[in-house]
C-alpha cells in the first residue's frame, strides 16, 4: 500500500469535517455479457470446469450419482421424494404440488459457498423456507447446504471473511480429503436454524427439524428458463494454457503486491469487496452506504483526484464514476476481474495483508464506533480469513473443492505445481508500519541514538515490542501462513526508519503515528498546507497518546557524482525526497500561537534543526533544500526481527525501507552461509542504489516496478537489465514482474497516450494464438489455445450497465491487465515478452533460494555481521554550536 499524492494546493473553503480527510491523506500508505434467460455459457470456464451448453439447455449431462458441488450454476426443479410433485410456487409460497417439470418452478443454483446454494426463482427471488424474498434482502436465512441424503459427513468450515482463523482451522481446512459423495436425492438445511425444507402432508413447504425422513429429501432434475443470477463477467472465450516449458521452467506473469483482501482495513472507509456469499449486486453495491449521498463523504478518495464535488455513488452494473485508476476508496479486484488477469497469463499474486493504524482511528472516532479494534496486526490477520473464503467461493463457482484458479499456496514446491496446471498461486504477504506491534513511542528527552536503543528507560524511546513479541508475532504470521513481510512501511518503527519518498503529507503521519501531534500544533500544520487558520483542532486523533510524535530526522541524501563512492540511484534517478518545510522567513510562530515579535512584523531568519543530533526535523518541519533520506538507521532490535525473519525463510522485501537500511540489510544477508535473497516488489521507495540493486540481483533475489502501461515497463526492464548485464557468470534468471498496488490506495497505470496508428488496443483481441507466440516462442512446448478478449463490459438481464477502453480509461480495474499484456505483445520485442512471462519462475526461484538459505541458517547458525549497526550521517545545524550545551545527543 503506497500513497502517491497529487499536489493539493489552497482550499480556503474546507470545512472542519475536509480538514480531517486532508489529516487522514497525510497518513495513507499507501467478458461480453448475455442477457435474458440463463445461459450455461455464463458457469465460469477453467481448468476442471470448460464451458457448458449454451442459452436455455440443462449444460453436460449431470452422472446419476452427482455429488454435492455438481449443481453450481445450474438450473434446476426441485422434485419431492415423499410426493413425486415438483416443487412450484403460488402466491409467494412454496408447494410440491406440480406433476410435471412443465408446471415445476425453475430455481439457479447459486453458490454461496462450498455446499451452500441461494435458490434463485424465474422471477427473481431468492428461498427462505416457505416464502421468498427478493436478493437486494437476501440475508443468512437464504443460504441452504446441500447434502446427499444420509451424509453424515462432518465437512471442515471454511475461514470466515474477515475473521483470523487459528491453525488448526487451517490445516483442517487444507487438509480435509472430500469423499464427494454422490447420490440421487438431496436434503436442504437452511443457514443458521439448522432446520429443513420439508414437505407437508398437504404438499405445501416449510421448515423442520431434520431427520431422516423422505419428506425432507429431493432430486434435482435439470431445468430450463431460470432467471439468470447476476454477476460480473470476465469477457473472455476460451481456456487459459497450463504446463511447462522444454526446460521445466513455467510461464506466466507475477504480480508480488496487491491487496485483494483489503476491503475492509482503514475502519471501513474503502467500499466494496472482491466477493460476497450474496453475488455480485452486494459486493459491488451502491457506495451511498460508505461514502454518503452523492459520494460526499468520501472525503480521502476525493483529496486523491483533488474533487470535491462527490461522485456517482452506484455500483454493479453502472459503474459510472467506479471503478477508476484515481477512484480508489472502492473495489477494484472483484474475482470476475481476477479471473480475467488469470486467463491473460497472471500466476503469482502476493497478496499483503494491510492496515493503518491512524487512519482506522480517525475513521473509528468520526464514525462513532469506539469498540473497533485499530490494531494493525489483528486487522492484517483477519485478512487471512478473507482470502480462504474467497478461495472457497471460487471453488463453489467452478464445482468444487480444488476446482477453482485461485489457489493459497504456502511453499514454493506447491506453487510451482500450481501454476504448471494453469492456476494462479495465491501467496500471502503483509505490509503494515507497525508490524510485529513494534510501534515506536518518541521521548524528546532521549539520549540513545537508533543504533543503540534499548526500547526501555523512562528518558528513552518506547517500543510496543520487545524480542519475545517479535518471535511471538512472527509464528503468529507463519501460522497464518504469511510467507512475504515488509518489516517497516510508511513510518518511522522500533526496527527502524522508513524510506522517504513523499515530503510533506507522509511526514505529518509519522509524526502521528510516533506518539501524536499536540492538538495546539494541529492548526499550524494544516495552515502550512493551505487551509484557513480558523480551522479547529482534530480532536478525533486526540485519544489516549501523548502528544510527542516526531518529523522524520533527516541527513542529506547521497547524490551521483557528488557523494564519494556512490553507484548511481535504479528506478527513479533519485533517493528521499524534497520536504516541505517551515520558510526561514515565516513569521515566528510556534505551536499555532503567533508570537508578539510577528505582530510587530519581524521574522525568524532561521529555521532551527532539533531533530536529534541537531539533525533536521524531529520536532520541528525544518528542511534544507537538498533531497532527504531519513536518520532513522536499523536499530539492535530491528537487527534481532531481520534475523528472525530470515530463521522462518519469510520472502524478505526491502521496499519502503530506508535507503541505508537497505545497505544495511545486505551485509546481513550476505554474511549467511547462504546469502539470503530480498525482493522488491513495487518499486523500492525511498531509493535503491544500482549497488543495492546489482546486489539484489547476484543473491537471487528480484526487483519488480511498481506497473505502469506496457511502453513504460518496456523502459523499465532495459533499465533493470543493464544492470543485469555485468552480473558476473553464472547469472540468475532475469526476469520482470510488477507490483500493481490495486486496492492499496495507489493510483494505477493511465493510458499510453499518442499511441502509434496499428497499435492501439482494439477489442476484441487474442493472446496465445500463432502471431502472440512468434513473441513468446519458449510457449510452444505449452500448446496453447487462444483466448479471445472483448472489451471490459459489465450489463445486466436488462441491459443496463458500461465498458471500458484501456487506450481511454487505463486500468480502471484489476481485468485490465490483459491489455497491459496485449500492449507489451504491441510495442515490446520478443525478449520483453519473455522477459515478463519468466517473472512467475523468477518468483519461484527467488522463493527456493529463500528456503535454501534458511536450512543453512538453521544448520550452521545465524551470523552478524561486524559494524552493521551504525549511525547516520551528522547534519550541519544553525545551532551546532549549542550542541556541546545540551544533552541532545
């Protein structure tokens, strides 16, 4: 999750309410549709599961013994054991009282999840026992298991969305060998009351008890002319490619950062989710909900695109103003989507578990649910629960327990089976600045500097995690099966300090994050970013911290050609960042309160550096000109969490760390018996050296951009392999993948613009077929077949609904991905090409460097290295004579 911020400018017309979004800114971190009656084309298309039938027609004949995942996206009648009537419905109730299939009701099976079905009506009602209700009400009493009558079965619960499951649910889960019991009569048993549909006497439906009865049993007979169930669509024909190259290595693509489990961190504020057991009008509902009449209340999304006029709050079909690349406090992986990018060729996703801390209290505070846990551990755990029952949702859509692409994998063995049978392989990271609960408390009376800190003492810094916690949090997360960590994120930690890349907003949320803002300085800090000084205090982020939090302390950053022994900086020509800071010839105010020497109209000719050492920032935004890394090096506890880290063989990734810490971080690496590989998925933060990143490359590791459009990572992977190029031999696999930070409140890749007459992205179009492999010829031990793309389309049965155009819109959602691939196949050459589909195998081989150098770890030791630990550069400050006055070290 990475803020990228648009220059805000003055709004003298905030209001109070603004304000506090323009605070919650400054602290982010971040198919062709058919219509009419049901078609079988419509039952999602993938390994285990190809297309089937066409409009109106009852799809592959089902055995006579279908178990219970067999009825996914079918259309059925229901037909009584007890009575041999078919089940109808008159004045809103269910009989069994038809004699024919003719007369019977025809109900779409909809999967709610594995083995639980919403029985869907022709005329557009969902079962809740007896009566109907209509899907915008669907609620837990709509939900039925489906069971083989006489199963006995005690079937594993799947992890429940947004709820940290324990281990043992996990491997229970995992684990669980379906006997997938087939039969010819079925019982019903609703969600929640455990009870049955059941037959009476008289024919008419209702709930009891179970038992054994033949009354509560029925068969499910083919059917015609159901409703169709609304959902998105993939826009896509045909079957994805599987297998291996000659060589054994596999294809695909690898996005290693996104957040598709995101939909519920920042307290609520983002809208949307990439799945709901009630379909697709509840996951990508109207907003008005979240973000208010008119999208008004959407206040952090609007700061995005500097807009406050609100926004189109309507949802599935419409779409109007969302999904967008800038629209981002909404749903932008819904797993129709997903299974798009799939099909164009993704196979690795790391998906970060995420949360703000700040953010969530702000949002906790203004909407008045005091009870709502803002921990960013508990909330990034809970995450975990949202993938595994998203992964079991897509099961239930493609008929079964292990049927569906989307697959959670937990080593690179298992991976690497995943992607050769053409699925995506799901890992599970996390990016959080509070990682480990180390959150660091700042006292200005400290004496320690970070390369020597304790975390304890009444004068000294404290941190919310001491060594027990770390190993404590850190099996918590391999329990979870977190396989990927970033260990400090946007703000400054107890492991260390952040990589700065923004210098203003970012730099406000440290210092909240890092023990508050004085509610005295709230108005000053606001007014320095152009707004009204009658502006009130944020009282809501005034709750039990003390108000000691810090500015990032800053040193000059190393400069090409200008610092002694410095490489040059990869993937952005820069490190740090311009800060905003407090004008020498502003007048003399602190704390908001204007002094008696402004009034008379004199200024302060200096900005004092108080940062610690006398450095710039701490408790005052005092800058020099130059670009600014932050002082805050890797701390004796930051060192003891990146060798834990590395004893577990988590994929370590560097990205927001600071830049030295980097350096840092690669003498540690280096000095194991095996040189531990990093990774950088998004495209570092803060500044990579090409050092660091020659480096990165010689230990195996990999370093992936964050995605812009295909042209931009055509540039970007003759950056990365020029580097490449004078690795000594033998070389590592080069490879490029991204980071495409979706859900992450990181605006995405926009159209390429002035786009050359024949290479437009025209819909539809292929991949995989004879001209796409002339570019990608290592995919013809695959046998391919093509994939047809239409243009991004969602419509309902009534036509209503919209497209989307890359060449115009950009990657307005995460299906978009398959132009991206479409435009490399344009502009790129045949390496590009293979180049971005070696970036799944260059994963999994960074991932089995990782394991490899964790055995040896665990064999010979974990060593440390000498001098690792040390202090950042001394600054010179206007009050550097005073230095030897005061005890600020």
């Amino acid at each position: 999750m990475t803020t990228r911020t648009t220059p805000i400018g003055l709004w003298p017309h905030l209001t109070k309410l603004a304000a506090l979004s323009l605070f919650s800114l400054a602290l982010m971190a971040c198919g062709g549709s058919s219509s009419g009656s049901f078609s079988f084309d419509d039952r999602p298309q993938g390994p285990g599961n190809p297309s089937t039938g066409g409009p109106g027609t009852p799809g592959p004949e089902l055995s006579s013994q279908p178990n219970r995942y067999d009825f996914a996206n079918r259309c059925v009648a229901l037909r009584s054991v007890a009575t041999n009537q078919f089940v109808s419905v008159a004045n809103g109730q269910l009989r069994a009282s038809a004699p024919s299939l003719t007369d019977a009701q025809a109900f779409y099976m909809k999967p709610a999840a594995l083995g639980s079905y919403l029985l869907y009506s022709s005329d557009k009602q969902l079962v809740a026992g007896a009566n109907l209700n209509a899907l915008s009400a669907a609620r837990e009493a709509n939900k039925f298991s489906l069971r083989v009558a006489g199963d006995t079965t005690v079937y594993p619960q799947p992890p429940r969305y947004d709820v940290e499951p324990s281990l043992a649910d996990i491997n229970a889960y995992r684990s669980f060998n379906d006997p997938l019991i087939g039969g010819d009569r079925f019982t019903f048993t609703q969600a929640g009351s455990a009870q049955r549909l059941t037959v009476g006497s008289a024919g008419a439906v209702a709930l009891a008890a179970a038992n054994t009865d033949a009354a509560q049993q029925f068969a499910l007979v083919p059917a015609t002319n159901c409703a169709e169930f609304p959902e998105a669509n993939d826009n896509t024909a045909g079957t994805t490619f599987k297998g291996k190259t000659s060589d054994g290595s596999v294809l695909g693509m690898a996005d290693a950062h996104v957040h598709l489990s995101s939909s519920t961190f920042l307290g609520g504020a983002q809208h949307g989710a990439a799945f709901h057991q009630f379909g697709v009008t509840h996951a990508l509902n109207d907003c008005q909900e979240t973000h208010g009449p008119n999208g008004f209340l959407d206040l952090v999304g609007s700061l995005f695109v500097n807009d406050f006029d609100g926004h189109n709050t309507g949802g599935w079909p419409t779409h109007i103003d969302w999904p967008s690349r800038e629209n981002l406090t909404h749903e932008a992986m819904y797993w129709k989507w997903v299974e798009r990018a799939w099909k164009s060729g993704l196979r690795i996703m790391v998906n970060d578990v995420v949360e703000n801390e700040t953010l969530c209290e702000l949002e906790r505070n203004v909407t008045r649910q005091p009870l709502r846990d803002c921990n960013e551990m508990n909330n990034a755990a809970n995450q975990v629960g949202t993938l595994y029952a998203l992964q079991d949702y897509i099961d239930a859509q493609y008929g079964g327990r292990g049927k569906g692409f989307f697959r959670l994998v937990l080593g690179p063995d298992e991976a690497r089976r995943t992607v050769e049978a053409g699925n995506l392989a799901v890992v599970i990271g996390i990016e959080i600045s509070n990682v480990l609960n180390c959150k660091i408390n700042y006292n200005p009376l400290r004496q320690q500097q970070p390369f020597e800190e304790t975390g304890t003492g009444l004068t000294e810094n404290r941190y919310d995690c001491d060594e027990d916690e770390i190993r404590t949090q850190l099996d918590r997360l391999v329990d979870l099966g977190v396989r990927q960590i970033i260990s400090i994120h946007e703000f400054d930690n107890a492991i260390g300090g952040n990589g700065i890349f923004d210098g203003t907003v970012l730099n406000v949320g440290n210092r909240e994050n890092s023990g508050g803002i004085p509610s005295a300085e709230i108005n000053a800090l606001v007014g320095a970013l152009g707004n009204p000084s009658q502006i009130s205090p944020l009282g809501f982020l005034q709750s039990a911290e003390l108000p000691t939090g810090e500015f990032w302390t800053t040193y000059d950053c190393p400069e090409e050609d200008v610092t002694p022994g410095f490489s040059g900086y990869y993937d952005g020509n820069s490190g740090g960042a311009k800060m905003t800071s407090i004008s020498p010839t502003a007048p003399f105010d602190i704390a908001g309160v204007e002094s008696p020497l402004a009034a008379l109209g004199i200024v302060n000719p200096v900005c004092p550096y108080l940062g610690q050492g006398f450095r710039p920032g701490g408790p005052l935004a005092c800058y020099p000109a130059k670009n600014q890394c932050n002082a805050r090096w890797l701390t004796p506890i930051g060192l003891f969490a990146f060798q834990e880290m590395m004893k577990r063989g988590l994929i370590f990734d560097i990205d927001h760390l600071e830049l030295e810490i980097k350096t840092q971080a690669l003498e540690l690496a280096e000095a194991q018996p095996v040189a531990y590989p990093f990774v950088s998925t998004h495209g570092t933060f803060g500044g990579t050296s090409n050092d660091q990143a020659k480096r990165i490359l010689q230990n195996g590791g990999l370093l992936f951009p964050s995605l812009g459009n295909g042209p931009s990572h055509i540039g970007q992977i003759a950056e990365l392999r020029a580097i490449y190029d004078t690795l000594p031999n033998p070389r590592p696999l080069f490879s490029m993948g991204f980071g495409t930070d979706t859900n992450g409140l990181s605006a995405q890749s926009g159209p390429r613009g002035n786009i050359e007459a024949g290479k437009e992205v025209s819909y539809p179009y292929e991949l995989f077929n004879s001209s796409f492999l002339a570019k990608l010829p290592s995919m013809q031990a695959l046998s391919p077949t093509p994939v047809r793309f239409d243009q991004p389309e969602e419509r309902d049965d009534a036509g209503n609904g919209r497209t989307w155009s890359l060449d115009e819109d950009g990657s307005a959602h995460y299906g978009m991905m398959s132009g991206f691939v479409r435009e490399v196949q344009l502009e790129g050459s045949a390496q590009d090409m293979q180049d971005v589909f070696n970036s799944a195998e260059g994963f999994l081989r960074t991932w089995q460097r990782t394991k490899e150098a964790q055995a040896a770890i665990a064999r010979d030791g974990i060593a440390t290295p000498a001098g690792v630990l040390r202090a950042a550069p001394a600054s010179d400050s206007p009050l550097g004579p005073l230095r030897a006055l005061l005890p600020i070290p």
